[in-house]
C-alpha cells in the first residue's frame, strides 16, 4: 500500500512560492503576457521622455522580452516583444540623443534585436529543459506511466475542480495478484516486463483524460475524473477483461485484484481517496482476488448536491 503523507490535502505544499509564481503566471494567456510586456516598455519609453538623456532605460527592454520568452507558449510572442523593445530602444535614443547618426541608431538597433533573439533562444531551450525534468520527476521509469508523485499532483487538482463544480471522481486501485512469484521465479526483468505491459493495457483501454499512475511495486491506480460509479465499474470491467489476455512468462494468465471508488463528494484529501480505493481493493484480495470490489462513497461537501456525470 502507498502512503501519502499528511500534506496531501489538495495543495501542493512541496512547491516553492517561486515555482508557484511561475506556475501561475504561465497559465495566463500569451496575449495578455505580450500586452503586460508592452505596458511595461511603454513605461519605460514613458520614463525615458520625462527623464531625458539624465536616465537610460533602453537595458531595461530585456526584462520585459525575457518574461514575455519565458512565460509565452508561442514563441512568437516573445518574437514579437523583442522587435517592438528594439524599436522602442532606439526611438528613445534618438529623443535623447536626437545628434546621434541615424545610421548608428539603427545599427545598434539591430544589435539589440540580436541580443534579445538570442536571450530568447537560450531561455527557449532552458523552458524545455525544465519541462523534460518536471516531466520525468512524475514518471515512473519503468512503466512510463505517472509515478506516485504525479498522481498526487494530478488528484489534487481534480478534487479542487470537484469542490468547485460538484462533480463525481471515481479511482481505481489495482493489484497484481501473486506477482512475488514471478519475479522469485524468473527475476526482476521479466516482472518489469509484466508490469509495463499491464501499464500498456491500462492507458489503453482508459481515457485519455484518465490518468494512469504507478504508485509503487505491483500496484497501480487510476483516476477517472467526472466518472459515476456505473462508467467506473464499466472501465474496471473493461480493463480486467484486457489484463486476462496478458501471461506470466510460465504461460499462467495474469490476475488481478481491483477496487473501484467512487466519490459522488470530493473527499478531504488525495491520502483520503487513495485509502478508501486501497481498501477495496484488499476486500477483493480477501473475497479470493482476481475480483472487483465496488463501493460509491460520499466526500465533505456539506451535502450539495452533483450535477450528473458525463461519463
């Protein structure tokens, strides 16, 4: 069994308040992070006005090209940011300035734009970068499915949206049944080949706004967000179904012990939801396993009713 820990109380508290700053302003829509840069050149030009040669603000457009780099999806965004910061720069050059050869002015112009596009390059590479670790930080090497922590990362946000909208969450929890033996009798490498493949099966006879996780050893959990218990039984049913197709290297056909919950509520926590599915799944292991145990519980929404489920 998998033990979330007493944080787990639909926030990611293990997040730094610069991680969530950055998570935040990133969903924010890349035109509105271009309008926000260009406010703040227009500033800037605005400063520089007022000021005159006494105060040069034209270094200060990389701030607002890097963020707009940064944060925009589009990477024209960004593009866009750094032409007008370019033109910008040498506008108030010439009010400062207004002696200074124009061709010396567009030259040097020029030379920004190229500092900004390469400072966009950079940053574009370092944004991707980082999404590869926080990518790989949530999987599980073995299976490519969400690891522990990408789950918990996934359920919170899917209980925030059930609080906020009423809506059913159902989770399955899945256990190998007798999969020790395979690996004491034919080793680690062929287990992980056992475990990739029920993985395989799992996403594949899924949703794709489900999420399949591993959450450790022979165990694995999905979460069906919107799901009322007779669309949750169905997909359990379905999966089950799938897994006896799959072998053990002895040629045995796998078996599985599932539990199915069903939250017609949002329960108080991601440890909550995972418990009560853990749970279910144990009482189908005692009732002889390769079973499902269904149950459809209630949460902590103070008895407001759900609209009905989609699924």
């Amino acid at each position: 069994m998998v033990v979330f820990g007493p944080a787990d109380n639909g926030v990611m508290t293990d997040v730094s308040l610069l991680k969530l700053l950055d998570v935040r302003v990133r969903r924010l829509p890349d035109a509105l992070l271009l309008a926000i840069g260009l406010v703040v050149i227009a500033a800037l030009c605005l400063l520089q006005l007022t000021e005159g040669a006494r105060v040069s603000v034209a270094e200060f457009f990389l701030i607002p090209v890097a963020a707009a780099g940064w944060f925009a999806d589009s990477r024209s965004y960004g593009i866009a940011a750094a032409g007008i910061a370019a033109a910008a720069a040498a506008a108030v050059t010439l009010y400062a300035a207004p002696s200074t050869a124009l061709g010396h002015v567009l030259a040097a112009a020029a030379a920004r734009l190229l500092l900004y596009v390469v400072v966009l390059v950079a940053l574009r590479a370092m944004r991707r970068l980082q999404n590869e670790h926080e990518q790989e930080a949530l999987t599980d090497p073995v299976t490519r499915a969400a690891n522990a922590r990408g789950f918990r990362a996934q359920a919170a946000t899917e209980l925030e949206r059930g609080r906020r909208y009423r809506r059913p969450l159902s989770v399955l929890y899945l256990d190998i049944d007798d999969f020790k033996a395979v690996n004491d009798r034919f080793g680690h490498e062929a287990g992980d080949c056992v475990l990739k493949d029920v993985s395989h099966v799992l996403r594949c006879t899924m949703r794709t706004v489900d999420t399949v996780a591993r959450l450790g050893g022979d165990e694995f959990a999905v979460l069906m967000p919107e799901t009322g218990a007779p669309s949750a039984g169905a997909a359990a049913e379905r999966s089950r179904s799938e897994l006896t197709r799959l072998t053990t290297p002895d040629g045995e056909v796998l078996r599985c012990s599932i539990g199915v919950a069903t939250f017609t509520q949002p329960p108080a926590s991601v440890t909550e939801l995972v418990k009560e599915a853990d749970r279910l799944m144990y009482e189908a292991k005692a009732g002889g396993k390769d079973r499902i145990e269904k149950a459809e519980l209630g949460g902590n929404c103070d008895g407001v009713p759900l609209a009905p489920p989609d699924a």
